[in-house]
C-alpha cells in the first residue's frame, strides 16, 4: 500500500502522464475528426509513423523544431489526401483503403529514412523541444514539476483538444462538419457539400495524425525508429470510441490510458522482478478494454460513418 501511494504521490508519474498523452492526444483528435464526418481512418497507425519520420529528418536537415513539426503535418495530410481519394471520391472501403495507407505510408517511411540516413550504428540524433519553465507556475511545489514542465508541443496539444471541442459543437464549420457525418443529404439540402467537409476533415485530422508521430521524435525522443509508434495508432482508434466522438472526452481518455501506462512502469520499477513484468505490460491495455467495454454502450456513432457517399442520390 505503501509503495502504491508513493508512486500516486510522485509528480514525476503526473509528468510522465501528459508526455505519454500528448501523441495519443493529437492522433485521436485527428481521427475523430474524420469520423465525425463519416469517414473512417484506419491510417493512422502508418500516418504517424510517417510524421515521425519525416518532421525528425526535416530537423536533422537543418529545419527548426517547429519547421520540423509543420513538415509532419503536411506529410500527414498528404496521406489523408490519399485516403480521401480512395474513400470519398471513388467510394472504396473505408477499411481496405485506411488498411492500406497505414501499410503504405510505415514502409515508406522506413525506405526513406534508410534512404536518406545509413545507420552503422547508433541512429543519429537531433536536440528536441525542452521543457518551458514558465515563470510562477514551474516552481509551486508538485503542481509545477508534474503539470508546468511540459515540451511546447504537449500545451499545444490540450489546446488543441478544447479548440477542436469549440469548433464542433459551437461553430457552423463544426456543425457542417457534424451533418456531413450525420445526414450528407440533408446536409446536401442546406448547402453544405458534404464531400468539401469530408476531405478538410480527413485531411485536418490526418496532419494532427503527423503531429502526434512527430513529437515522439523531435519531443519524447530525439531519433527515429521505423517501430517507435507502437499501436499508438491502434490505440486511439479505440480512444475514439471511448470518448463517443467528442474532444473533451477524448482528452481525458488519453489522459486515462496514459496514466495506467505510466503507473504500470513505476510499479514493475518498485516491485522488482517480483512480478513478471509481462503482467505489468497488459495493464494499461487491459484497464483500457474495461473502461471501453463501459463506455462504449452508450457511444453513439455518427449515423453515415462508413457510408459512400453520392451526391443526388440516396
């Protein structure tokens, strides 16, 4: 009991728990935005393995870090380009073709950086964001080290959730976006081209995809490693079903997983081999597939999520 406190009490889990967030943050806001206008994005897994890549050999070439980040995103939204060619213009499975660019875009990736970078030995490094120390905030003791010493991309990232959250429920572009998802043809009726939404927001969604890769290289880490994303994407697939299509939700969803993660690290630390550490590895998975389970019984999916859309007909 003792030891479980001690690791609660510890602003360094709280620290870990926003650095952990912050690519599922970003990857499920992306995703959620292009399911909210109908289309499903099963490319993420492969989009932010791409920005990974990408943004850190943006800044390996020289490019700032915020260069390095903007890079992401536009190879992102080329993949959601892509993606919405397949499944918005040409009517293909949102499945196959999300299948696809997720296969597509981890290979390519991999060939450039090879291409680009030879690795002999130890893969090559760039300096990645530091943590802000703001003034006031980074000193209160616990609060500051747990929540106020954040890497720049991390603030940008909650602020990202609660602005996306503004958009879709308070805005006319956010309740396009919503009719797009919902009725395209009754969206069609008031003058909304619903294919126009569904291609901004897979290609929004898909450059937040890039983002959230690119900060594990140029933020969490400073390399790049074809297997660095690790079913992150896999993961906010699901975090998107947690939150039931909603930012707000979606935040503390990311939150909720990352925190499990984090503490299952402290406490197979603390434990010492006393427990397989297999065991510790499942939690955070298997608390996540629970808390799914519960929530996912009053998500209420967008009513033309996977359905091609035409115009004029119905």
């Amino acid at each position: 009991m003792n030891t479980l406190v001690d690791i609660l009490a510890s602003a360094g889990l709280w620290a870990a728990v926003l650095r952990i967030a912050t690519p599922l943050i970003l990857g499920t806001l992306g995703a959620l935005l292009s399911e909210r206008s109908g289309v499903l994005n099963l490319g993420i897994e492969g989009i932010m393995t791409f920005g990974a890549m990408i943004g850190w050999l943006a800044v390996f070439n020289g490019a700032d870090l915020w260069t390095g980040l903007l890079v992401a995103a536009l190879g992102g939204a080329v993949f959601g380009a892509l993606h919405a060619l397949l499944t918005v213009t040409l009517g293909l499975s949102q499945h196959v073709s999300g299948l696809g660019v997720t296969l597509f875009a981890s290979s390519f990736a991999y060939y450039v950086f090879r291409l680009m970078v030879p690795v002999s030995g130890s893969p090559p490094t760039v300096e990645p964001f530091q943590p802000i120390n703001i003034p006031g905030l980074s000193d209160l003791p616990f609060i500051g080290p747990a929540f106020f010493t954040q890497t720049a991309p991390t603030y940008l990232a909650i602020v990202l959730a609660l602005v996306l959250a503004y958009v879709l429920a308070k805005t006319p572009l956010g309740l396009a976006v919503r009719m797009a998802g919902e009725n395209p043809h009754a969206a069609e009726a008031q003058g909304v081209n619903p294919m126009v939404m569904r291609y901004g927001a897979v290609i929004a969604g898909s450059a937040l995809m890039g983002v959230g890769g690119a900060f594990l290289t140029l933020s969490a880490f400073n390399s790049f490693f074809p297997t660095m994303v690790q079913g992150r994407g896999w993961i906010c697939i699901a975090l998107v079903v947690f939150a039931s299509w909603r930012p707000e939700r979606a935040l503390f969803g990311a939150l909720l997983f990352a925190f499990f993660d984090g503490f299952q690290l402290r406490l197979q630390t603390a434990l010492d081999g006393a427990v397989p550490y297999q065991i510790f590895l499942m939690i955070p998975y298997i608390l996540s597939i629970a808390a799914l389970a519960v929530m996912a019984r009053r998500a209420r999916v967008p009513q033309a999520l996977m359905q091609p859309y035409r115009r004029g007909e119905r």
